[in-house]
C-alpha cells in the first residue's frame, strides 16, 4: 500500500504512463496529426485481429491510453482550421 491517498491505482498509471508521456513529447503535434490519419485509415478498414497489432504499434509511439487511442483512429479526419 502506497501512501498517494485514497486512489491506489494510480500509483500503478504513473510507472506505465511516464514512458508514454515523454514519448509524446517527442512527437510535434504536426507529425502527430498526419501518423494519426495515415494509421487511423488503415485501423478503420482492418479486421479485429489488424486492428489489435495496429493500436499496440500506434500507442508505443504516441504514448496514448489505449482507450484514447481508438477514440482518435475511429474518427474521420478533420480539416486543418484556419489560423485567425
């Protein structure tokens, strides 16, 4: 038992999620933006077992939560907006 509080299972997201985060900040917002609709086209038309293999590789490399990470690849992309 840790001494974080009332929330013990965070102790277990912040050793798994410290990777990730640094990863992420690897990664401009830019790239991030274009590997996310480069790999969300090919997650969409994949089957359950590609699309397993597809998610494992693209949360190595942005660092996302899983969850997280299927919400972003199922949706279609959006257009860039405007600078005002």
């Amino acid at each position: 038992v840790t001494e974080l509080g009332s929330l013990p299972q965070v102790f277990c997201y912040l050793s798994d999620g410290w990777q990730g985060r640094l990863m992420t900040r690897r990664l401009s917002m830019t790239t991030r933006r274009e590997l996310t609709e480069a790999v969300g086209e090919r997650y969409r038309r994949s089957d359950r077992t590609e699309k397993r293999q597809i998610l494992d590789e693209f949360i190595e490399l942005t660092g996302y939560h899983r969850k997280h990470a299927i919400r972003v690849l199922c949706r279609d992309p959006q257009p860039q907006r405007a600078k005002p």
